[in-house]
C-alpha cells in the first residue's frame, strides 16, 4: 500500500472514532444534568453493549480478569470471553435485521430511489411468516394423517424443517418486492416522488398488519395481542440451542441462522452492485437519469429493478425476526422502526457492504447498553440522547475531515523549508 493510501485508511478509520468520542463529550452535558459521573455512565453503557458479563471498565472491553470460585483470577481476552453468555451475541441477534434493512435501503439509494419504505414492507414480510409459520405445517399434517404432531414420522419432520422455511422466506421477500414495486411503479411512470410514496406504504401497511393482529390472525384474548406461534417445523433454531448449544457464549441469545443469511446477503448485493451489468446500471442511474438513458441504460427499468430487490431484502429481513427471534407476531412489533434503523445505519456507512456490518453491529450494542441504563437509575431518555449525539456527529464526516486537513497543514513544514539544501541559502 501507497504512503497516501495508508494515510487514506487511517483517515477513514479515525473518522468514526473522533465522532463517537465528539458525541460522547457533548452528550456529557446532559449526563452532568441527570446528576451522573460521565465516565462511570460510559463505562456501564459500552460494557452493557459490548462487553462481557461483570465488565465495569473500558479496559474489561479488551481484557478481563474474571474471578473464579476459589478465588484466583484469570486474564482473558474479553470479546471472547462467554461465561454466562456475551451481549455480543445478542449485538448479533439484533444486528441481523439491521444489516438487511440496511442492505434494502442500499440498492434502493443506489438506483437514486431515496426509499424509506423498509418499515411497511418488513411488516408485511413478518406478517406472512407469522401466518404461514403456523398455518402451513397444519396442513401438511393433516394431508399427511398426522394428528398430533409429536407422533409425526421423523422423514416428514425432516423434509418440513427444510421446505416450511423456505417456503416462508420465499413469501416473505415476494410480499415486500411487490410492496416495494409499487412505489418505484408510481415513480417510473407517474413521477410520484418516492419519499412521499414510501411513507404513505408505511402508514397503510401498519394499519392492515394492525387489523390483521387484532382480528383474524389474533390467536387469544391475551391483553396483548399475537397471533399463533410458530411450528417447530418453522423455526430457525437458534445456536444455543442446535450447534453451539454447549458454547456459554450464545447462553441467553437467539442468535442463528439468521446471521449468517444476513452476511450470506451481503456479499451477493456487494457482488451484484459492483461486479454486474445490472448493478452498473443502477449505479448509471443514479448519477443521472437522463444521462443513463441516452448512454443506452434502461434507467426505468434499472429502478424498478433495485425497488423489486430492495423490497425482497426487507421483507427477508422480517422473516428472519419471526421465524429465527420472535416465533409470532406481537403487537408493538410493527412500530419498532427496525426499517428505519437500517436506513440510517445505511446513511451512516455511506452504503458502504463492510461499514454496514460494521455500524449495525454498533448501533445494536449502544442501543443494547441505552436499554440496560435505566437499571442503573438513570432515565432511559439519557440513553437515546447519547446515541442521537454520537450518529449526529458521525454524519458530519465531511466537517471532521476539514479538521483534520487543518490539522495536518499546521503540523506540514512549509514547502519552501522543505525545498531548502542544508549549507547553502535558499533562493
């Protein structure tokens, strides 16, 4: 690597951090106003979101010393550190669906669809998996003679662990590509602008699932409504409880397949945008639309292309959350702005494939530890002001990078001493 492209790196490493630590400063302010010690709230709030059980320092984040039962101590490496599970794995159980929500908004952004859809399309893909998980293994047993399920011959179980999923993603992404489709449709051909379109889809799509939970696919009078769960059948089983079941570092989270679906996306849209004709495309379209299509681009097409994969992702990303975390649909669910988490985890990354495993990753753990802050007797609200600070910061990448050129013009001699012979007076 060149002396310039090291320094490119650095740059583009340090970025993040200067902005976490920016936001971390201002949002001292309001720490000193909650009547809390900054550094012990820091503290609680990274080692909740990142670190192991019994961290209470930033040092704990890397190295641990855990205190057996006869009491000698023992240094570890924290990160690896699963004694009573990690909260890193529950970063990964909630990183999941925000690395595709993230990855939906991407192939939208990149065909100059500014689509902030995802909410209505992930609703109604966790609708369809919600319904399908508990209604179409029902009907296998039934065509099938099987009565009770338990008593079901282990071939049939087999076959249905391995289709019923599939089955349910596949519905899931075709419900959120149409769904998405619909709003490029109206963009492409009656110049519907697509931000205006997407909030609308949000807001219908909320209140259909919204009637749905409450009347036909309501599964009791609990006082929250839900529908029915899940078969078996249907669930992705998390690690704890199939391979890694014996590994205490998964010990509390439903971290699964998911995951690795997730990662498995994100390299086939990092492929597609970059390595495709189609993705070429979409990216021509973006630069210019009309350009594009005196360039001989079918920029119409190349849009509705990415709305269609957009929408698929979105929905694939609700299909993960029921049938690999939740199990059934639970009213709340539909307003918990996981979409709209990922669109700005996608903002934040600059659409970049590895930044946005990176930043969902982050942006679960700190809204883990904002969670776990209000056991330490500070409000909740704290938590969120902290984290709207450090994204703030964290989108003013384009200021900090001024600063630090000033910096670095400070620190630079002057060309003229630099162009200067040592023993003889320069010109």
């Amino acid at each position: 690597m060149t002396p310039k492209g090291l320094r490119l790196g650095l740059e583009n490493a340090a970025i993040p951090i200067i902005a976490v630590i920016l936001g971390l400063l201002i949002s001292s302010i309001f720490v000193f106003i909650a009547q809390s010690d900054p550094v012990q709230t820091y503290q609680r709030l990274f080692c909740e979101g990142f670190g192991p059980r019994g961290c209470e320092t930033f040092g704990d984040l890397i190295i641990f010393q855990p205190q057996a039962d006869d009491g000698t101590t023992q240094t570890v490496f924290a990160p690896t550190y699963g004694v009573g599970g990690h909260p890193l794995s529950l970063v990964l159980e909630r990183g999941t669906i925000l690395i595709l929500a993230a990855l939906s908004a991407t192939v939208a952004f990149q065909a100059g669809m500014f689509s902030i859809g995802m909410d209505g399309q992930l609703v109604l893909g966790s609708i369809t998996v919600a319904f399908l998980g508990y209604w179409l293994p029902q009907q296998v047993y039934t065509l099938a003679g099987v009565i009770d399920p338990e008593t079901a011959p282990a071939g049939l179980l087999t076959v249905m662990h391995l289709v019923i999923p599939l089955v349910c993603i596949a519905a899931a992404m075709a419900v959120g590509a149409f769904y998405s489709w619909i709003a490029g449709y109206l963009k492409v051909k009656l110049n519907v602008n697509e931000l205006i379109s997407t909030i609308i889809l949000n807001a219908i799509a909320v209140q259909v699932v919204g009637y749905l939970l409450r009347n036909p696919l309501r599964s009791d009078f609990n006082t929250t409504a839900r529908t029915f769960r899940i078969d078996d059948t249907a669930w992705l089983v998390p690690f704890n409880r199939g391979i890694f079941q014996d590994v205490e570092w998964f010990s509390g989270s439903r971290t699964g397949v998911g995951i690795i679906i997730a990662l498995g996306a994100a390299v086939l849209v990092g492929f597609y945008l970059w390595r495709t004709t189609g993705g070429y495309e979409q990216r021509m379209t973006r630069g210019s639309r009309l350009f594009a299509r005196f360039g001989g681009v079918p920029s119409e097409r190349a849009a509705l292309r990415a709305m269609l994969i957009s929408g698929a992702l979105s929905g694939l990303a609700g299909a993960i959350q029921i049938l690999g975390v939740e199990r059934r649909f639970v009213d709340g669910f539909q307003s918990s702005a996981f979409g709209f988490d990922g669109v700005l985890v996608a903002i934040l990354a600059r659409e970049s494939i590895p930044g946005i495993m990176l930043f969902a990753c982050f942006y679960a753990g700190l809204d883990q530890g904002v969670i776990n802050l209000q056991f330490g007797n500070l409000p909740r609200q704290l938590g969120g002001i902290i984290i709207a600070f450090i994204i703030l910061f964290n989108s003013m990448e384009d200021y900090i990078r001024r600063i630090i050129s000033r910096i670095q013009s400070r620190l630079r001699p002057p060309r003229a001493q630099l162009a200067e012979v040592p023993g003889e007076p320069s010109t």
